[in-house]
C-alpha cells in the first residue's frame, strides 16, 4: 500500500508501483482525492481522506493500514518476520 504523504517522494513512489506490476505484483494506492492522488496508479485504491498537515495524512495512512497489512499477510500464510527474499528486494540510492 503506497501513498505519497510527501509531495517529493510521489515521482518515486510511481516508479516503485509500476516496477511492482511489471513483475507481476499487484499494487494497492492511496487516494487522497487529488493532490497526491496515486489511485490511478495502482491497481487496488485505498481511499483515505485528504487534510492540510502532512503528519496527519501520514498518521491516516499509516495507523489503520499497518494492521491490515499484517492480517492480509498473515491470512496468506506467508511469514511476517522473515518474508522471502527480502534482501533481494531492497536497494541502496
């Protein structure tokens, strides 16, 4: 689940999503109704509402969507502290 709660991340963060469908992988965005709106982009959308303090979007995003995140990854079975191939996934700027 992506949302660009910074403004100057949003041009990566829509790199990272289309690197992820080009895999195959299947993308859930944010959407915030407009001004940093990613719902377009994704293939799910996650509708959060839009406030004028970056915190407070973050913490919006952030507090419920951790949860679910967990869930949804447990349900499948996958292992939550060691996902495979982790390593491989993360780069260095």
């Amino acid at each position: 689940m992506l949302g660009a709660t910074d403004p100057d991340v949003r041009d990566k963060l829509v790199s990272n999503v289309r690197k992820v469908q080009a895999r195959g992988g299947v993308s859930a965005c944010r959407d915030d109704g407009g001004r940093r709106d990613l719902g377009r982009v994704g293939d799910e959308t996650v509708r959060v509402p839009a406030t004028d303090s970056p915190y407070l979007d973050a913490l919006l995003t952030v507090v419920p969507l951790q949860p679910l995140a967990f869930h949804m990854v447990r349900e499948q079975g996958c292992e939550i502290d060691q996902p495979r191939n982790l390593a491989e996934s993360i780069t260095v700027e």
